[in-house]
C-alpha cells in the first residue's frame, strides 16, 4: 500500500555525497523538525529528469524558501556518485539536496516502486513530489504512466 497523506515517512537511510565523500543520512535526520520539498525521479541524467524536472526545483528554490520551505531534496534510485555528479553538472548543489535511493529501499517502503525492467532500468522509483512536514507527509503528488505534470515544481508551489 502506498504512503498517502498524513503518514509519517518510513525510517530509510539514503546516501549522500559530501565534500568528504559519501555519508549515510537518515529520514529523520532529514526531515525532522523541518519542511521539506521532496521529489523523485525515476533516474538521473533520464530526459524528463534533466531536462524539466531538476531544473524546474533549482529555478524556484527561492520561491519555495519564501514559502516556508526549509530545504528541497531530490530523491532516485541511482548510486551516491550519480546523484552527486548530477547535482553537480545540473549545478542544483545550492538549491537542491542530492539523496541517493541506491537500492530502492525508501521507494519501496513508500509503495512507490516502479518496475522499469522493461527499459533495462530495474526497479526504479515513481515520479512524484511530496511536502514533507517534521516527517509526516502533508501533500502528495503521484504521477500516472509516463506523465510530467503533478510533481513539477510549479505544482508543488501552488500547493503552498
């Protein structure tokens, strides 16, 4: 069954690349306390992914900050030096938390896994986008098939 609102997050440990090379950080530690902007991809350097989502958070960091919004965090199940060399060459490291889902875990127990074995991806996770609050899930926005609307940016922010 999948997350829904007023859930709180799963405990899940994603990895993330530091100027001292890869760290474990937790659900907690990342949502604590705070508010929190996250959205997932089914993969790095993947068309949709490069060209409109990420870049589609970077440019309206500003506004989610003005609108209460503590930090943004990308999420997909690739390797921590995929996602860091994504935020790097995509240049969202001051605008965006680069969180690597390397085996899917976090995907999964949301039940927001996707299957893309049919593209030789392997399980993958679903486009969505999420507003995370001290770790409860406050809004939610899952895509169908292969759209791009309800987890772009601009949606989240007029959710605010």
């Amino acid at each position: 069954m999948a997350i829904k609102v007023g859930d709180k997050l799963p405990e899940a440990t994603f990895m993330e690349m530091t100027v001292d090379g890869p760290k474990p950080v937790t659900t907690a530690q990342v949502f604590g306390g705070k508010t929190v902007a996250l959205f997932a991809v089914p993969g790095a350097y993947t068309p949709t992914c490069s060209a409109r989502h990420l870049p589609g958070y970077v440019d309206k960091a500003g506004d989610f900050k003005a609108k209460g919004v503590d930090e943004i965090v990308c999420t997909s199940v690739n390797d921590v030096f995929v996602m860091g060399a994504w935020g790097k060459s995509s240049k969202a490291e001051e605008a965006v938390r680069m969180l690597a889902d390397g085996n899917g875990a976090f995907a999964q127990s949301l039940g927001l896994e996707l299957d893309a074995s049919g593209f030789g991806m392997g399980k993958r996770s679903q486009r969505y986008s999420m507003l995370v609050k001290d770790g409860v899930v406050a809004e939610l926005n899952v895509e169908q098939g292969g759209e791009f609307k309800v987890s772009a940016a601009d949606y989240l922010l007029g959710q605010l």
